[in-house]
C-alpha cells in the first residue's frame, strides 16, 4: 500500500501526537517528510544557517567592531560577558536563519531570542519575522533588552494560529539611532541565540489512506452531519473503515496528486481538508452559487464542481475562488447528482444516477461525447485509476468498474458497509508529458547541398509529429521563410495529434535570395492542459544564379571523351544515349533529328542552367515524343496528320533553341 505525504496546510488546531506534514525547503532537504512535536537533537533547538545578513554601522558611521561582526555567532546560545558570544546587528542590519527542525506551534510561545547588553543601555530593538519559505514573512512583534534575565535579555513569540510551523527567522534592527547620542560606538541589537521553544522533528510517514492501490469513499451518514471515510479495494471492492469526519460532506470528495483530501462542506462552501486524526481543515471559502454537485482533482491539481444544473466550474484550492467554465444543457449533459473524474489526458467523465456517461474534454473547448449507459443505475460515486473507472451503486452495496473502450458496469465485489449518499475518490493521475517534433525537408532532396536556382519554386514539407504521452490540440505550423504553411494530410477525423500521429503540411515559395539559405520551421499545439508545446527544424537551400546555355553547336563539338581539351565533362552521364544522335543530320529535314538535337543541347544545359516552368514542359513533352515514335516513323511522315505531328516536333525544338541559345531568362553563355 503507498503511503500518503500530505503538504502542510493552514490549520488551527493539532494533537501534540499527531505527525504533522511538513514540506522541507530545498536548503533543509529533497522531497516532503513527516513531523511531529518532539525535542531536537541538542544544540539543534537553536537556529543552524545564516542564510543572509546585512550588518549596520554604529553610532559614528564607523563600521562595527569585528570581533562583533560574525553572524554564526548569533545563532545558539553562549554565556559569558565576551564579546564573542553575539552578532551586533549594527543600526538598521539584518539577518536571516534556519533551523535544522522546524519551529513548530505549540502551546503558548514558541520562539525565543537573546540579546546580550550589560549595564544601563537605552533601548536596543528589533523586529521579527517567521517564514515557512524564506520568502513570505509574517511579523511577530519586537524584541528589546528590557527583559533582563541573568546577563541576558530574552523576547519570547507565540507563531499565529494560522501558522502551524515556521523555518525561517529574520530579526532586524529597529532601534532609535538619535538614542544613542552618549555612545558613540553603539552598534545596535546584540543578537546571542534564536530558539526554538518547540520544535519539529522527523518521523516515519505511516499514513495508510491509499493513493494508487484503491480508492476513498466518503459516505455521508444521517442528517448530514458527519461522514465516514473508507479506503475500498480497487482488487475485489471491499472496503476499510478509517475515520468519522464531522460536516456536510455529502458527495463532495476529492484527492489531489500528492494525496491530499478535500470535501466541500455544503453550509459553508468551504474547502476543507481532511485530516489522518479525523479532523477538517478550512483550506479557502469558496465563491460557488452552491455545492449541491460533485467534486473531482485534475493532475495539474485543478479543482472541479459540477453542479446538479449541469454548470462546470474551476475552483482555485488555495483561494477558494470559483470559475464558470461552461453550462453543458445545451450539449445534453444530465449531472443529476452522479460524479466526475478527470484522467491523465484531462480529460474529464461525467456519470448520472441513472448510469449515463459523457466525457468532456477539458483543453479542448469542452467538447462533449456520450458514451452511452453502463446498465447500472443508483450512482452514488465514481473516480478513475488508469483506464479504470470504478463505480459505487447505492442499491446493493456493489462496485463496479467500466473503461471508456467498453461502457457496460462489470462487477468488482461489495462494499460490505451501507452506502449512503457519498463520493468515491482517489489520488489525480501523475500528469504526462507532452511532446512535439518538426521534421522540415523539400520535394526532391536527397541529400546535402540541396541546390535550386533563383526564381525557381521549392515546396518545403513538414512532418509534425506528437511523441509526448497526450495528445494535442491547435497544432500550428510557420516558416521564417515561406507562407502559408498548408496542412495536407494525417488526421485520423479527431482534430487532435494523436500520441505518435503525425500530420504532413507543404509551403511552396519562389526564391529570389541567392546564397545558402537557412530557413526555420516551429510547430506549436497545446496539451489537454492547455500548456504550449513546440519544437523548431531548420533546412538549408542554396539558392543558385540562373546560370546560362550553349547552343547545340557548342555540346556538339564538345563532346568527344577523346578530345581532351575541348570535353565538356557535363556530357558523361548522356554520352552513350544521345552523342551519335547529335551527330546525326536531319536527312530530308527529318523532325526527329531537328527535336532531338535541341533536347539533347537543353538537357545537358540543365544541369547546369535554371529551366523555366515552361522550358521544363517542352523538354518532358519532347522527351515522350522521342520515345514514342522512331526516326524512321517522323522521317516518313506524310499528308494532313502526318504534318500536324511533325509541327509538334518543329514547335518543340523552336521552344528548347530558344532556351539553348539564351532567348528565354535564362543567358547565352560566352563561349
């Protein structure tokens, strides 16, 4: 069974034997641990740390002596008229320290400090202040040296009631400087010692409400006046009882992630905590119109009240402060006294007394999808662990559990108590991490460099996938360099990227900035949570001039692998296909002959040359003509159809001269 650590809370009234919940600092120590009142090791009932000290000067402006000036020895308590035993403050100085054990509030006063003066002195003061954090503090009040006891002076402080423990002291130095007239070399408040009257001391956390291996169920006896806690087991149903807990309780139960309890009394509308020794702790009041609904905690520890009027409300734990979110009549929703449970993809369900089930989507507009009844009615209670959702029904006394994936009430086992009207709970899911990756590349990229030439278009493409453990909602793709990015496919119909879905999106741009070119990529998308994801991929383009072309005479005398000095190398890869084809007249004015020596000159030019959108068309349409009539055919041709064929090839090969000799935006080159 996992054990419960409870964070403190403010409260009013403890046992002495109760371990009371304390959250360490980071200074003091990792993680939460649990104390009661007790006696400190010796020596540690005193202050341990300085943390911080700021020393003032004396009367005279000059600074204070040094044997005066060492903050540790402001700390534990020394006897003995020696300048050594105490810390001068200094007018206006200050400092701060911590206790190894807490300062804890018990009866009567529970800090002490000491102030060494001896002789007639006029009145040295400070004020002081307790902290659980070392950030926010609460004044106690003065200490002086009126209150002489031995070589001593003593102030003694009561923590408020609010306060159950503090960790921090700061004293500073309050005295009237113009009182000091007569003694030049004054140097303020003499602290010797901060102690502890009560302290806090660790013990082992043995608290036994589960959080994980079953659920609680707050069963609201007679008349409302008080409830009685159980821990069910989440294996067979039965349930423990552990305490009686007196308030109007009724169907109101929720446990955070650390697993703190709470209820909302229905009289006062106040958050209370439920505590291990049967006590309730007022956290915040609340703001709500009514607590005639029921109560659940998400992972990121929002608190949620639907109302019997199908109103949805957000509730902050700390301040009680309240929130409509959505009235869900429209969509259907019929609370009716049921309960809600909200899962690790936030994702909150929603179940009436009749059974019916609906989920919310909490980070997505509240969105609402029934999933039908589980086919057993009475539904006192719910809460959900994993896939699990376990249900409580008032009219035998059974457990039951039901998954979104199948809807219909299985039974777990008896209770063995009598219901009643009450709420099941148990601790909010661990939230999940989200996660998104871009991956950016371009149509036609196989590897670096990826060369274009200026004004040629590129479609950049982009891969968004989720690879966190929630899915995501509003997923947007921009590019610094190109826009609009335009999603394309991947969406299963849902709306949302799905845990390892991923979703394929383009963006084509014209580029007219030569150079390499880096351009970045940023997806972004919101968790159920409403917490924004993003990653970044960049990709470079280099961005080539247009080049220039050569003219078929050119690739013609340039091709032979045997005339070194003229071999224009951009021929290797064509050489075999196409060199004995430029070579070859056009007999008899053979179309074939006259295409094809344009497309081979246009082809070689493009390895080196931008083409043209349309320059690009009249080579794959030449490139199909030659491969789909032989020489022999066009040479042949003859009448009406037989012209318009071989005007195609003439058309053609005007179209790819036009390029190979510079009359397009593309250059001849100088040979």
């Amino acid at each position: 069974m996992k054990k419960i650590i409870y964070s403190f809370v403010v409260i009013s009234m403890v046992s002495l034997s109760l371990p009371i919940p304390f959250q360490t600092s980071p200074v003091l120590a990792n993680g939460q641990m649990c104390y009661e009142i007790g006696d400190a090791p010796d020596g540690d009932e005193f202050a341990s740390i300085v943390v911080d000290f700021s020393q003032g000067d004396q009367y005279d402006g000059d600074p204070v002596d040094p044997a005066r000036s060492v903050p540790e020895q402001g700390l534990a308590l020394e006897n003995g008229e020696d300048v050594t035993n105490f810390f001068s403050l200094g007018f206006g100085g200050e400092i701060i320290v911590q206790f190894n054990y807490p300062i804890y509030n018990g009866t009567g006063t529970d800090l002490k400090i000491t102030e060494d003066t001896w002789g007639t002195y006029p009145l040295e003061k400070a004020e002081v202040f307790v902290s659980q954090d070392g950030l926010v503090w609460t004044s106690l009040g003065f200490a002086d040296n009126t209150n002489l006891v031995g070589i001593h002076t003593t102030s003694e402080f009561d923590l408020p009631v609010m306060m159950e423990w503090a960790n921090y002291v700061k004293i500073v130095d309050v005295s009237i400087l113009s009182d000091f007239s007569t003694k030049p070399n004054a140097d303020g408040y003499d602290l010797n010692a901060v102690e502890a009257l009560y302290s806090a001391v660790p013990i082992p956390c043995d608290f036994d409400y589960a959080c994980g291996d079953g659920f609680l169920y707050l069963n609201s006896n007679a008349s409302s006046v008080s409830s009685d806690l159980y821990i069910v087991s989440s294996i067979d149903g039965s349930a423990e009882y552990k305490k009686t807990y007196y308030g109007n309780f009724q169907n109101t139960l929720a446990a955070d992630v650390d697993g703190n309890i709470y209820s909302i009394d229905r009289d006062t509308l106040k958050i209370m905590q439920l505590m291990p020794d049967g006590t309730s702790l007022e956290i915040s009041q609340t703001t709500l119109p009514a607590s005639e609904g029921t109560l659940t905690v998400a992972p990121d520890n929002t608190m949620y009240l639907a109302l019997n009027d199908e109103r949805l409300y957000s509730i902050d734990i700390n301040s009680g402060t309240s929130t409509l979110l959505v009235d869900l009549t429209a969509e259907g929703v019929d609370v009716q006294g049921g309960d809600i449970a909200v899962n690790y993809n936030n994702l909150m369900t929603i179940i009436n007394t009749s059974g019916e089930v609906w989920t919310v989507e909490l980070g997505n507009g509240y969105a609402v999808d029934f999933l039908g009844n589980i086919g057993s009615s009475r539904i006192t209670g719910m809460t959900v662990i994993g896939d699990v959702y376990y249900v409580t029904n008032d009219t035998n006394d059974k457990i039951y559990t039901f998954t979104h994936a199948d809807p219909v009430a299985t039974q777990l086992g008896d209770f063995g108590y009598n219901f009643g009207s009450g709420d099941a709970a148990s601790c909010a899911p661990e939230r999940l991490e989200a996660g998104i990756e871009i991956d950016k590349s371009a149509e036609g990229f196989g590897g670096d460099p990826f060369e274009v030439f200026s004004s040629e278009e590129v479609t950049y493409v982009y891969a968004v996938t989720n690879t966190g453990e929630l899915p995501l909602f509003d997923v947007e793709v921009s590019d610094n360099k190109c826009s609009p990015v335009i999603y394309d496919s991947g969406d299963d119909g849902n709306n949302k990227l799905d845990i390892s879905e991923t979703w394929n999106y383009s963006c084509v741009v014209e580029m007219n900035e030569e150079g390499s070119i880096e351009n970045i990529a940023t997806s972004t998308a919101n968790d159920p949570f409403g917490v924004e994801v993003s990653d970044s991929d960049s990709f470079v383009t280099v961005v080539k001039g247009p080049g220039c072309t050569l003219t078929q005479g050119y690739w013609k005398t340039h091709g032979d692998p045997e005339n070194e000095k003229k071999y224009d190398s951009t021929w290797d890869e064509y050489f075999d296909n196409w060199y004995e084809v430029i070579w070859t007249a056009p007999k008899g004015g053979n179309a074939y002959y006259i295409l094809a020596h344009q497309y081979i000159a246009a082809l070689l030019n493009s390895e080196t040359a931008f083409v043209p959108e349309e320059v690009q068309e009249a080579l794959d349409e030449a490139g199909l003509l030659l491969q789909t009539y032989s020489e022999e055919e066009i040479g042949a041709l003859k009448g009406k159809n037989g012209k318009e064929l071989r005007s195609e090839f003439i058309y053609l090969a005007g179209l790819l001269g036009g390029y190979n000799e510079g009359m397009t935006e593309v250059p001849h080159c100088s040979e």
